[in-house]
C-alpha cells in the first residue's frame, strides 16, 4: 500500500489549518490596533 496520497492530504490539512490561523490571528490584530488606535483618538 502506497501511502503517498495520506502524507500529501496531511500536508494539504496543515497548510489549510496554518493558513486559517495565519488568517484569523492577522484579522485579530487589525481589530485590536484599530480599538488602541480609538483608544487613544488617533485616526490613519
């Protein structure tokens, strides 16, 4: 049995679930710099 196809869509997962919280945590980020920003009453 070939095990190719299993290691190839483990790899595919991890891709997927690294980008979803590369995603997640950058749209994170800009929401909270934007509530700091409102905070302080500074505009960009």
């Amino acid at each position: 049995m070939n095990a190719l196809p299993f290691v190839i869509a483990a790899y595919a997962a991890a891709a997927i679930g690294i980008g979803g919280v590369l995603a997640w945590s950058w749209l994170s980020m800009r929401r909270a710099e934007k509530a700091a920003d409102a905070l302080r009453g500074e505009r960009r």
